[in-house]
C-alpha cells in the first residue's frame, strides 16, 4: 500500500478539541437523575462523521423511562418545521438588501455544534459560542414587564441568567399559541453570551463536526437574523448566538 | 470555606511549596485547614510522610464514586504533624485518570462536589495542581474562589505562565464562570540576571494581576520539606516565610474584597 492510500485520522483544531473536551468535563450532570446510568446522563461524545445518525443513550433496562421523552434520534417534523422556522423563506430574504457576506468568523475553519431540540425542530449552537448546559429548574424568578418569551432570571453559579423560552423566540406568533405549558417541555438550558442568556430547550443531541461548506449559510438579513444557516444534511437551524444574544437584549 | 488551587502549567515553579507554606500559615493562625494534593507525582504527599505509591484510601477514590457521601470524603483526610493541618493524599493512580475517564461528562466537577462536603470542617483548601492540562487540572480550576499562578523567575517560566492564562480564560468559557487569579514571582535571585528581567517581564505584561513583592529564593524552604514541616512550623522568621506571610495577607484581602464584589 503506498503512503497516499493510508487514511489519515482527521482531528479538529486544537482550539476546538480543547474546549470540546473542557465543556464535556464542566458539563453539570443533573443530580436529581443518580439512578439512570452514567450513559444516559452522558454528554454525547464529539464525531467528526456528520451523515452520522443521532443515537440514543439509553441501555435497554431502561428504554422505557425515556420512551415519554422526545427521542432525539427522530429528525421530528424536520421537514415541515423547516419550511416555518428553520428555514429562511424567499419573502424573508427579499424584505431587506442583501449582505455581503454573512458567515460569522468562527465558521472559517471546521467548528464543532450542539444539536438540540426545541418542539420538534432540530438546531444547532457552535460549540465556541456556548458556556454549558444545565438541567431545566423551576426556580426561575420572573420579571414583569418583559417580552413573553423571557421565562424569568435564575441564578447560576453567581451570576442571573436571563432564561428564554426559544420556543416563542423563533417561532412565528400564529404557532406559539399551541405550545405546551413551559414546564413540560423544557429539559435543559443552553448557557450562551458568556452566560447571560439561557435558551430553554426540550432536549440537547449530539455534537457534531462541521465545514463551512456543509452549511448553507444565510445571504441576506431578513426576519430571523439569529438565524447564521440551516445544514441541510440534519435538516437543522444554525444558530448565530452573537446575534440572538443582541437581539434578545433589544427586547 | 475559602478554596485556593496553586497552578502553572510549567513544573518547578513552587506551586507544592507555595501551597504548604500558605496552608501551614492559615494553620498557624489558627483555622482549619486542609491540603489536597492533586499532582500524580504526589510532592504534597510525599511532604508529609506519606507514600502516594501505596497511601490508600486517596483522591483516586473520589473518581470512582458516583455518588459522594460525607463520610466517604472525611474518610479520605490524614491528619499531618502540624495542628489544624490535613492533607488528601495523592495517589499515583490518579495519573492514569485522563486515560480512564476520557471527557467523560462532568468528572471535571467530580472534585467541587466532593469538597462541599467539607464545608463545616475546614477555614481554607489549598489544592496543589498538576503541571499540566487534564482532568485534574480542570477539577482544580473548577473547584477554586482563587487561583494562585507562582511563577519562576526565569524565562522558560513566562511561557508557562503564558499557557496557563490560556487555559483559564477557556475554561472560565466553558464553565461561564469568572476566576480569579493572583500570579507569584518565586525564586527570586536578586544577584541573577534572569530574575531581574523575568520581573520586569512580569511587571510590563501582567500588571493587574501580578502580586507587588516576591519570594526569595530561600534555602529553608528544602530544610522544612525535610522535616515535612511547612515553612511556617520550621523557621517562621526566614525570608521565605515572611514573603508568604507577606503574600496570605494581600490574598486575603483580595478575597474579601472579591466576595464583596460578587454580593454587591
């Protein structure tokens, strides 16, 4: 076999390794779950495989305790949910002028994301934009006064976490009204903007390995400027955090 | 309870000495305290009698449980020969943590929860750290109110220093947490030129967080490890001893002024 057929095993950036293998260590595992086994409360582990299907880390014995949550491995209404909030729509697109270029700059070389779930529809948070996941709490302090999707303030290792629904954040106003009740469908929330926001979600997937080119990047600014790509691939919504953070900050 | 990790990803720099000699200061004072000793090479251990090749239970244990309990932890703390001082051994086993573990999700709090359980027995932790980036690094890092960088004054020492200040901003990022930190110039030899420039280095780059003063270079520092005394116990009026009498005090009002900071 000569050289050039030897596969090379391909490695993410250095930068990229460490602080994916920071974020799984620092990953606060639940202590309300000491029952389920260590690979249920498991962070999913980095692939570098993106056509590589979402597995569920669940043993048999205890398959049917998590028969009642959302299965991560089901891209769930992928395809209709994409046409209404996942994507961006022509008429989105054409509302404002078109941007030179919209790529945010940590997508330059090969990135690592967070897939999650939020009512069904798959998204994903670049890894380097992200300061950890923690279990949903209850304990949220509410604060009048705000935009409906602000769930409350919870405080976090020393500092208050504005929480959001993201739900109602990126979901049109005619479909928010048939969510569920907030404390049934939130599992986690997604520390972001050095901690000051927290996006709540039904559940987090996998992190995955992506090029640039793998994502189809947004070319104009339109209603959903959080909205950095979708990924074709994982039927999935990009989530630029920079300007969701901005954004929620603007009310 | 105040939790201090002594850090720098470079090896020779004082972190065991700078360690034990502020331990043993707060013991002298008077409060309770406790040394855990996170560096497989086991220096902190080895200072106070006990072999990390064999000492059983250590800090190994704590990774293999799933759950912590209260008598599990305290089982796990050797008295030493100086009053109001205990030490986590460690365990030369621990070195084999990173392959074991892998990133398995949240051993890198495995520590932090275990050291709630101390709350009501002890004043100050003092954790001795790994010259390098790993599992206990990050439990270390993790589990601090204030990280204490010494640095040699030397040149090789600065690009540690440089390292180390990476490391921390990542996993301030990871955890969204702030640290905060206070670098030592140690071994400092006035009559060398090395000394003299590195402490310049320092003072030009890393001002808002570099301690004013020094520790010398002192040789009772080697005489108390012998005795497996800190230096505080063994001659209290040597220079050493009085630079990390001098060093306590300035960290001690950092920390105060930083939990006043974060109740405001």
């Amino acid at each position: 076999m000569s050289h050039s057929d030897k596969k090379s095993t391909k490695l993410a950036s250095q930068q990229t390794a460490v602080m994916s293998y920071l974020e799984d260590l620092l990953l606060e595992v639940p202590p309300l779950l000491p029952d389920l086994p260590d690979n249920v409360k498991a962070f999913p582990k980095p692939v570098s495989d993106t056509s590589a299907k979402l597995k569920n880390p669940v043993t048999d014995q205890h398959a049917a305790e998590v028969q009642e949550a959302p299965a991560v491995e089901e891209p769930v209404r992928l395809v209709e949910q994409k046409e209404s909030a996942a994507s961006t729509t022509p008429e989105a697109e054409t509302q404002t002028a078109p941007l030179a270029d919209l790529r945010p700059s940590w997508a330059e070389q090969e990135f690592q994301c967070l897939m999650f779930n939020v009512v069904g529809i798959s998204l994903a948070v670049p890894l380097v934009k992200l300061n950890g996941v923690i279990p949903w709490t209850d304990d949220l302090t509410p604060m009048p006064g705000h935009s409906e999707a602000f769930l409350g303030l919870l405080r976090h290792l020393g500092k208050n976490v504005k929480v959001m629904d993201t739900a109602t954040v990126i979901l049109p106003p005619q479909q928010r009204q048939q969510l569920a009740p907030v404390e049934e469908r939130m599992k986690k929330i997604i520390l972001m903007d050095e901690g000051r926001w927290g996006l709540a979600c039904d559940d987090v997937g996998e992190v995955i390995t992506l090029q640039s080119e793998q994502v189809r990047w947004r070319t104009a600014a339109g209603r959903r400027p959080w909205l950095a790509g979708t990924i074709p691939d994982r039927l999935c919504a990009l989530l630029d955090t920079g300007v969701l953070a901005d954004q929620l900050a603007d009310g | 309870m105040k939790i201090w990790s002594v850090a720098n990803q470079k090896g020779g720099v004082g972190k065991t000495t700078t360690a034990v000699s502020l331990a043993g200061l707060c013991a002298l004072h008077g409060y309770r305290t406790l040394m855990i000793d996170m560096d497989p090479q086991g220096s902190m251990t080895s200072y106070f009698g006990y072999d990390p090749e064999s000492v059983q239970p250590s800090l190994y244990d704590i990774f293999q449980q799933t759950t912590i309990s209260r008598q599990f932890t305290h089982n796990l703390v050797r008295k030493t020969a100086v009053n109001k001082l205990d030490i986590l051994p460690a365990s030369t086993a621990i070195a084999t943590l990173d392959k074991q573990l892998g990133a398995k999700s949240g051993m890198g709090l495995a520590v932090v929860n275990a050291i709630k359980n101390f709350t009501d027995e002890y004043d100050h932790v003092f954790i001795d750290c790994p010259p390098m980036l790993g599992v206990l690094m990050v439990n270390a890092l993790a589990a601090c109110d204030h990280l204490v960088i010494p640095v040699q004054t030397e040149f090789l020492a600065m690009k540690g220093l440089e390292r180390m200040l990476n490391t921390l901003q990542m996993i301030e990022r990871a955890k969204a947490i702030n640290i905060n930190y206070t670098i030592v110039p140690t071994m400092y030899d006035k009559r060398t030129r090395a000394s003299i420039d590195s402490l310049a280095y320092l003072r030009e780059h890393f001002t808002e967080h570099l301690w004013k003063s020094v520790v010398p270079i002192d040789t009772r520092f080697r005489e108390s490890s012998k005795e497996g005394l800190p230096i505080s116990h063994f001659r209290v009026s040597t220079r050493g001893a009085r630079a990390y009498s001098a060093l306590l005090d300035e960290l001690t009002t950092t920390i105060s002024d930083e939990s006043k900071a974060a109740a405001r």
